[in-house]
C-alpha cells in the first residue's frame, strides 16, 4: 500500500467510534431479593444498588447483565429454585439480602462469590468464619447488632413510660437467628424493669390472636424483630398495633411510613449503595475472603408523630429534635 493510501485508512479508521471498533466485554452477576417483584422497597434497595454500581462505571445492558430473581419470604420453594437457577448462570458474583436467601445460595456453590447487603449475624449463621477474615465465598454488610434492642426498649420507654410488659414478635423461620436479639431482650428488660415476652409467629394468621393477647393486659408495649417476612407484613402489624393502641419500636423506617410509631435501625439504602463498591472490587478481580465484612455506618431514628397523637402519647422534646425524622 502507498504511504498516502495508508494515512488516509488509518484516518478513517480513527474516525470510526470506539464502540464500533471494540466490543466491550460485558460482565454477569445475579441478584436474589427476599421479596415479590413489585414491593416498592425492595425495588428501592435495587435501584439504589444500581446508582451505586453506575457511579462506579457499571451500566446494564452496556458493560454488565443483571440476572434478577423476586423470591418473597415465605416461599421457601421458590427461593431455592432461583438460588439454583442463578447459580447454573454461572455469573461473576451474586448478591443477596436475608439470611435465607444468603443460606439458600450457599446450599448451591461455594465457589461463585456471594455479597450479602443486609445479614445479620452472618457468623452465627455460617456465613462467614469472622467479620476480618471470612474466609470463604461470601462477604458483605451487616445491619445492626444484638445492643439494638436495648436502645429499642429505651426510645419505648422515653415515649411511653407506663410501659411495663414489652413483646418482641418474630417470624422463627426466617428470622433462624432470633437468638441473636432474644438474649439481650430479656437482659435490656431486666434493664429497664419491664416483663419481656416472647412471640414467635410463622404466620400471617397468627398476627391478631398474638398482638389481642398482648392488648388485654394493661401497660404493654410491642417491638418488632427485624426479619423479611415482617418488613413485608408491616401493613398488617402497624395496624394491628393501633387498633390496640400498643406503643411499638419497629427496625426499618419503612415501619414508620406506614403508621408505625418509631423506627431506629441502620439506613438499608445506604447499605445498597456501599455493596456496590464491593461489586466493583469482585469484578475487577478481588476475592470475598480478602473483603472485610462491614458494619453499617448510618442510622435513622423516624417517629410518627401522627401515630403518637392516636395512641395518646407526648414525644419529648428532646426526643423530637435529636430524630432523623418526624412524621406529622
């Protein structure tokens, strides 16, 4: 070829667009969310994890596929079957939520690396070996520890002090690490001079007859264990709760929204947006068990103001300005 032919091919190749020129090679991870596909807060935290992942350079259907699967908390079958199905994808990492989720994918590899966005006690569930030194395939980010209660009991008593018999509702189920909480609940009861009760429930049926049997006694006041399957029934609690006009703590601002009367927990969006950066880090080549898992570092008290006025209750001051936020 002659030296003028030459430069004006090179030229207009030049001239051609990047993404013509070079396919770029996109990336595969799987997602298994412990809710249905239309819970609008679960579509938050994804959304959030997606704002997360972009920032970092990562866009769906340019640079990375997202394989996504909706199992809700109750449905143990179809959970199991996603886990598999995710796993014969064979995608670079997958991320979860709960611990059943969490569990279930570990049933089907220990080798595709697992980020978890939300656990809770992920070395009493055997998730991880220690939070410096996981050890294996799976890492992540944790949502609250065991002392929550105490300070769950605490924000009870500063709004409704007559307050003398408190039950702790969880599902045994999904929440298999109810030990967790359940010890340091009696203990924070002792604490604050308070009866402490237990309630397992494994159903939505069991709801009424349990909150009622709470009610019909004076003087008692409620708090929710976090767990999926009661941040997906906190409609039907929240009401329940006010129709017995029981003073309840809840874990998850999404508690508050509905009507609960407070909620004091770790920021989940905040979570979702960080796991991102270890989405990132696994991609570019990191492994999970050179990957601390990390405690959360935002919290949100949210109190209902609303919901107060009905039950009857003055939030103090003091208690009303040091709130993330107040709903009127």
């Amino acid at each position: 070829m002659r030296r003028r032919d030459f430069i004006v091919a090179l030229g207009g190749t030049a001239a051609i667009p990047l993404a013509a020129r070079s396919q770029e090679r996109v990336r595969r991870m799987g997602v298994l969310m412990p809710y249905a596909e239309s819970d609008p807060d679960g579509r938050a935290f994804i959304a959030a994890f997606r704002e997360g992942l972009q920032k970092l350079g990562w866009t769906e259907d340019r640079n990375i596929r997202i394989d996504y699967r909706w199992a809700p908390p109750g449905d143990a079958k179809l959970r199991q079957g996603y886990a598999k199905e995710l796993v014969a994808l064979q995608p670079e990492l997958i991320l979860t939520q709960s611990t059943p989720t969490t569990t279930a994918l570990m049933q089907q590899t220990r080798t595709i690396p697992i980020v978890f966005a939300q656990a809770i006690d992920p070395v009493g569930s055997g998730f991880v070996a220690s939070f410096s030194q996981p050890g294996g395939n799976v890492t992540g980010f944790v949502s609250m520890e065991p002392t929550f209660v105490s300070k769950w009991l605490e924000l009870l008593k500063e709004v409704a002090p007559h307050v003398n018999r408190v039950l702790i509702l969880f599902n045994p189920i999904t929440a298999t690490y109810a030990e967790y909480f359940l010890n340091p609940f009696k203990a924070a009861a002792a604490h604050f001079n308070v009866e402490a009760i237990t309630a397992p429930v494994r159903d939505t049926s069991e709801f009424t007859s349990t909150i009622a049997a709470q009610a019909r006694a004076p003087n008692g006041g409620l708090v929710v264990m976090p767990d999926t399957f009661m941040n997906t029934h906190r409609v039907e609690i929240t009401s329940l709760a006010a129709r017995y006009l029981l003073p309840a703590v809840y874990p998850y601002r999404i508690f508050a929204e509905v009507g609960g009367l407070m909620a004091y927990a770790n920021d989940i969006l905040d979570n979702y947006r960080r796991v991102a950066m270890y989405a990132d880090r696994i991609l570019n080549g990191a492994k999970p068990i050179d990957l601390p898992v990390q405690a959360p570092v935002k919290f949100h008290l949210v109190i209902n103001l609303k919901t107060a006025k009905t039950l009857g209750l003055t939030v103090p001051p003091t208690l009303l300005t040091t709130a993330d936020e107040v709903i009127e």
